[in-house]
C-alpha cells in the first residue's frame, strides 16, 4: 500500500520510542466541507489507521495527512511539533517538478499538471529547520506559502474532488445537448498517486542551493494608508504597555462590531436574500444569512486566534451565537454547523489570525442600512476576566 510506505518515510522513525507520538489524518467532504479526523499513535497503530480510514472515506472525502507528528494528543498544533524528517512543497500547477533545484524523493501527482513534493532527510531535525528550508523553496519558486509544521497535504491512494477534468465537462455539456444521447452521470475525480520516488535522503545542508531569506522576510506587510508597513510576527497582547493596550482593546472593539453589525443587517432580510453594502474601499459585498453568518464567524475567528489581542475564542463564540439571526427554519443548530465549518476552515486554509492593527482608523465600521444602532450586548464584545486566564483557550 503506497500511503504506509509513504507516511511511513515522510514521517520517520522515532529515535526514542518510549515517547508517545501522535499522527494526524483529514477527511474533508467536498460538498459542505464537513471534517473528520483521526490521531492515532505513531508508529505503532499507523498500518491499522490508515487501511480503516482510507477504506471509509476514499471514495466521498479528500483525504490528508500532516507532515509531522506531534508530542500531544491535544491538538494539532505547532507547539506539540518539535523533530521534522521531511522538506516538502506544494508546486500545485506553478512549476514543473523538473525545475526544482534538489531532486525529491516523492513527487505526488494530485490532479492533472498540479504536484506535491516532499524531500526526506537522512535523520530528523527541529521541525523548525525543515519548515524553514520548505519556506526558502516556496519563496523562491513563488508557490503558495505551505510551509507550516503542521500542514495538511494530500495522501497516495486517494482521490481528489477539488478539480474535475475541464474537457470532460465540456464533453459532458454538448453531450446533454444531443438527441437521443445519455448524458454522461457525472464526472470522476483525481486519484491522487506516487509519479516519482527514489531512496534519496538529504541532509539540511544539501538545501544550500536555495537562497537564504533576508531578515525582511521574517516579517509581514500590511497595507496603511497606501503604504506598505512591517509588523513583526511575534507581539504578544501581555506584552504591551499600557497605552498601547488601549488602543489595541479599542481596535479590537470596532473590529468585533464591525462584524456584529452585518449580523444585524442580515436580520431584515428573509433567508436567501442578499443584503448589499459598500466597503470603505468601495468594494461591493452581499450577502444570505448562510454566507453573511459563515464569513462573520471566520472573521471573529481569525481575530479571536491573533496573540495581539485579548478577544479569546470563547467570547467570539458567544458573541456570534448570541447576534446571528435565527427564524423556525436558521436555527441555532445551524448557527452551531457555521461555527463548526468556519474553525475547521481558518484551520486547513491557514487563514488563522489577523495582522496586527498600525492604525485603528485603518477599519471602517459597516454601518447597517436604515440603521446606526448596534446588536444587542455590543458592550461585552471584551470579556472583562479574560486578561490572562483564558489567553490558553485562543485556537491554534
């Protein structure tokens, strides 16, 4: 079975087995999104878990598995992730894998002309290392920035619902068109596979053809006032003086309502009406309650998963379920699937928290049409006894 062999060399012996070590496996459904996982003891459950969970969800899930294994059954979190035995990369359709410049020892073929690739190492290292030296591959060959220690990427042996073959789509819809001709019933998915493996192990040090990254690159950018400003990756809300911790609780207050208020807009509409509004940028937004409530929740998600702020998750979670709107048909089950949906997607998009705020003017306020009034318990938007106590609740 190419998946064991497979998690079996990106994963790596332990080098002390007395350590409980913990891998992680993802089903996500492709029509709503709904997520199922497993952790299993690693290596000791890995050819159990992965023959059961493969053989329940290949055929209805994308299915993933996380590169490195952690320290914790709590979560899969980078802080329970502490030795690496594997540099990988998501070329997706951006490069060919000929033009890497260290030959893999795995390339994935996900979907026509999008590939994985995945280099292991001769014996494990600090997985901040091996994520390092993935984040020098991504920048230079200009991929997507998957180089998080516990990213999610595509397993041998499974499929990919994500993308369907566009010419068969096209067969299909001139099929439909024709007379006394069955349309096709629907289209097939990707199966993911191993197009390349060799025995090749490296050692950190074979990377060095991959340009270091300037200091800079260790910092963010964001947008103030048509300029691009730095902000370091690391503040921390307790770390703060006193006046800056103002006016972050003050940007964080707006930021909450901001979100609040399209909750309170959505309440003058019927389920699957669209409400219109202009952003300060003038962009046009609409939104249901499904997608209104669904995009709110992330956004208090991602704010409430920033170190920079106090907002913890547990006060989001009562903020959105307390403001949402709900009739005999959008009930707080509902609401309770949207919440649900959105945490699992901040967590596979690693759209996870929000850039620290230079200027609290940056952020327009939605103000509600026929309305300026605020949703109810606007003033609870900061818990009060959260300052130090709940910091641990904050996601991953």
């Amino acid at each position: 079975m190419d998946a064991v062999d497979f998690v079996r060399s990106i994963l790596g012996q332990p080098a002390q087995l007395e350590t409980q070590l913990f891998s992680w496996l993802a089903a996500i459904s492709p029509k709503d999104g709904t997520y199922r996982g497993l952790r299993y003891n690693y290596p000791q459950e890995l050819v159990g878990a992965l023959q059961t969970f493969i053989s329940k969800y290949r055929e209805t899930h994308n299915i993933y598995v996380c590169v490195n294994v952690t320290n914790s059954p709590i979560r899969r979190s980078t802080e329970y992730v502490i030795k690496s035995n594997v540099v990988y990369a998501d070329l997706d359709d951006k490069i060919r894998p000929t033009q890497l410049l260290v030959p893999p020892s795995y390339i994935l073929c996900t979907s026509p002309n999008k590939h994985q690739a995945f280099w292991v190492l001769d014996h494990q290292v600090l997985a901040d290392e091996t994520s390092y030296v993935s984040r020098r591959i991504a920048v230079f060959h200009g991929l997507d920035p998957c180089w998080d220690k516990v990213r999610l990427m595509r397993l041998p042996d499974t499929l990919n619902f994500k993308y369907t073959n566009q010419e068969n789509q096209e067969n299909q819809e001139n099929q439909e068109n024709q007379e006394n001709q069955e349309p096709k019933t629907s289209l097939q998915p990707n199966e993911v596979k191993i197009i390349y493996r060799s025995n090749a192990k490296y050692r950190i040090s074979d990377f060095r053809v991959y340009p270091k990254l300037p200091e800079q690159s260790e910092l963010r950018f964001i947008n103030v006032d048509d300029k691009r400003v730095v902000v370091p990756d690391d503040i921390r809300y307790e770390d703060l003086d006193v006046l800056e911790k103002e006016r972050i609780d003050e940007y964080t207050v707006r930021a909450v309502e901001s979100e609040l208020l399209k909750l309170a807009s959505l309440e003058m509409l019927n389920v699957g009406e669209e409400y219109i509004y202009v952003t300060k940028t003038g962009i046009v937004e609409g939104y249901t309650w499904d997608s209104g409530c669904m995009w709110v929740a992330s956004c208090l998600i991602e704010l409430a998963n920033s170190n920079w702020n106090d907002y913890t998750i547990e006060q989001a979670h009562i903020d959105f379920m307390t403001n949402a709107p709900t009739d005999n048909n959008f009930t707080k089950n509902k609401l309770y699937e949207k919440w649900k949906y959105a945490h699992i997607r901040c967590h596979v998009r690693e759209i996870k928290v929000r850039p620290y705020p230079i200027d609290i003017n940056s952020l327009a306020i939605t103000q509600t049409p026929n309305s300026a009034t605020t949703p109810n318990n606007h003033n609870n938007f900061i818990h009060e006894n959260s300052k130090q106590d709940n910091r641990n609740s904050k996601g991953d």
